[in-house]
C-alpha cells in the first residue's frame, strides 16, 4: 500500500537533495513519502556532477525510498522516477502530449529534454532528486530541451508536486509489487526505443561506441547495444543518441 505523500514546499536552499540526505544522516526518522521541494536552489546537481539548472517557476523536489531486502536493485528506481514524471505530465498536458522517455531516465517533450533525476544512496535509503522544466529550459550546447510551457501554460508548481508525488507513490507500489520487469515493460511501452534502432553510446571518458538496441537488462535495466560484429556490450551508464 502506498503512502499518502507528504510535501514541504520552501522558498530556497542549497539542494533538496542535499536536505533529505542531511537529515537522514542525523537519524531524524524521515519518513517515506516526504517530499521537500524548493521554489529555488543555488547548489543543485544532475547526473555525472553536472550542475542542475535553477529555473524560476520549474519543479526542484527529492524524495526518499526506503530499502527493504529482496527488491529490485536501487539504481533501477530511475525508471520509477521517469515514468511518474512522464504521468504527472501527461496528466497536465493530456495522454496526445508528444511525450517519450529515454534510457535512463530522460523524459523528452517534442524530442527535447524536459527533466532531470539524480538518485543518491544514503544508509539505506535512495534519495531520489527531480527537475522538470516547467515554466523554462537551459539552453545547453549538446542537446534539445524543452519546457512544458512551450506547448501549454505551466501549472502551479503546489499542484504539480501533488500530482508528480501521486504518481510516484502508484509507480513505486508497482515497482515493489510487480518486480522490476513490469517497470522496465512501462518504460519500453512509451520509449524511443525499438529493437534494432541505432544507437550511440556516450561515455564519460569522451569515448563513443555506436550499435543497435537489444534491449534492456531484466536484472537491472542496464541497456543491450548489439555491435556491428554481432555481439552485445551491457552498458550501465553513460549517455546515449
């Protein structure tokens, strides 16, 4: 049974993130379900130590998941967070919204990126941060991005929360409940991606490997590339196009 979420809503800090795992670390018993979302941060993060954009208007929020034994692994909790994202949107905007996912975790809007999500283990907890642009989105060099006001007016950023802690709490029962593959299937249903589609991998070290999609990992939902020789590389992190 999910719980009913709970949200604190401030004005600025540093990192909601940061805040959720501070107060974990001092045993202050947060329960699962707490939302904490910030109108504004100043030392926000994205995956591989990018700096988090501080739009004015956009959703900043984090979130903890307890650890139980036997669950899915963790890092896969970024598919959870995709798909309440893509739900909480899709909801505002109605299910005819151009709205897709990309492996990992991206949630793309007319093919632009709309969203962000940083999962942080913290004993025994995963605190799981997300952005979504709202009102705007950062121009960055490498790729497209989108705001949900570029197609329609944003929502209340109070409403919005509710609607995204909603979603995450019915993706997270599932995810517990219904194992890892019924996630991962949710995730394939309404992804760009398709058996055979052309891929290339982006590594942190500046490396590219290019192939094929094969699929996605039942175990963790680690990406499947097939290489032009016809063997497969199991990639579990890096960015892909």
């Amino acid at each position: 049974m999910s719980l009913t979420p709970v949200i604190t809503l401030v004005e600025e800090t540093g990192s909601t993130n940061a805040d959720l795992a501070a107060a974990i670390r001092a045993g202050e018993g947060l329960p699962e379900g707490h939302w904490r979302v910030a109108r504004r941060q100043s030392a926000g993060r994205g995956r591989q130590g990018r700096e988090w954009f501080d739009g004015a208007g956009n959703f900043m929020g984090s979130t903890a998941v307890m650890l139980g034994e036997g669950g899915p692994p963790p890092a896969s909790l970024s598919f959870v967070a995709a798909l309440a994202v893509r739900d909480a949107v899709a909801e505002v905007l109605g299910e005819g919204a151009s709205l897709t996912l990309k492996w990992p975790n991206d949630v793309l809007l007319d093919g632009g990126k709309l969203s962000g999500i940083l999962l942080e283990m913290v004993r025994g907890a995963i605190v799981v941060g997300i952005g979504v642009n709202l009102a705007r989105a950062p121009q960055l060099p490498d790729r497209k991005t989108a705001a949900l006001a570029d197609v329609a007016p944003p929502p209340a950023l109070e409403d919005f929360a509710r609607g995204l802690a909603s979603h995450f709490a019915h993706r997270l029962a599932s995810w517990r409940r219904d194992g890892l593959g019924a996630t991962l299937q949710a995730f394939l249903a309404v992804s760009i991606h398709a058996q055979g589609s052309a891929l290339t991998v982006h590594d942190t070290d500046g490396s590219r490997l290019s192939g094929t999609f094969a699929g996605l990992e039942e175990s963790d939902g680690a990406l499947r590339l097939r290489l032009a020789d016809g063997s497969e590389r199991v990639i579990r992190a890096g960015d892909i196009s």
